[in-house]
C-alpha cells in the first residue's frame, strides 16, 4: 500500500459568474468551494523537513481564487471544478488527485448545501 499525503483548503467563499437561468448570467454568484489535494508523499517528515518537500496551502487556495479568469462565465459550476483541477495539475507534478465540492450558496433555502463533488485523477 503505498503512503499518501492530503492537504485540504475548505470553505473558500468565491463569487463566480455562473449559472444557466436568465437570473443568474449577469451577475456572479456566491460559491463556497473545498479543495483535497493528494500529492507525492515522500517516505518520511522530519523535524526539518523544508516546504518544498509538500504543497504551499496558498497554492491551493489561489487556484480557486485568483487563478480563476476574470470575466469568464461557466455555464456549468462543474467546468468551474474543472478548471481549478486543471490549474493544479499543471501547477504542480506531484499532484496525483485533486476533489473540489463547490455550494452554491444563493439557492440554499434552509441552510442546506446544493452542489458538486469533482474528483479528478493525474493522466
């Protein structure tokens, strides 16, 4: 069995220009998006194991945030998952697995969570 390494963002509020009704197409919407991130893990952390021998937690969460391109509506919130996996696999080789769930936030009724789960694998 091999070790594995997580590392977890979660709860990043966005807002994104998304969404297939009329009401939706002009303005952004809020989005709460969580990010798992599987990477390489090397057979063991030391005491002074230095950073780049796992993932900056910033990493993660610009892929969601500033790496997303301003203006630019998806249609569908599960393109959005798609491209935050595909900004960091690109980012970064030793990212094996990456799991974004995004909420919409503006159709939740009764606080209840409406939305996704992408889970995309290295290819």
């Amino acid at each position: 069995m091999d070790d594995s390494l997580q590392l977890e963002v979660h709860d990043i509020e966005v807002q994104v220009l998304t969404g297939i009704y009329s009401e939706e197409t002009h303005l952004p919407q809020p989005l709460r998006i969580s990010l798992t991130v599987d990477l390489d893990c090397p057979p063991r952390f030391e005491p002074d194991t230095p950073l780049s021998a796992s993932k900056n937690y910033l990493d993660l969460k610009r892929a969601a945030t500033e790496a997303l391109p301003p203006g630019v509506h998806f249609t569908l919130i599960e393109a959005l998952g798609d491209h935050i996996c595909e900004t960091l696999f690109l980012g970064d080789t030793r990212v094996r697995r990456v799991r974004v769930k995004i909420v919409k936030l503006a159709i939740a009724e009764a606080g209840e969570s409406i939305g996704i789960t992408l889970v995309r694998h290295r290819r």
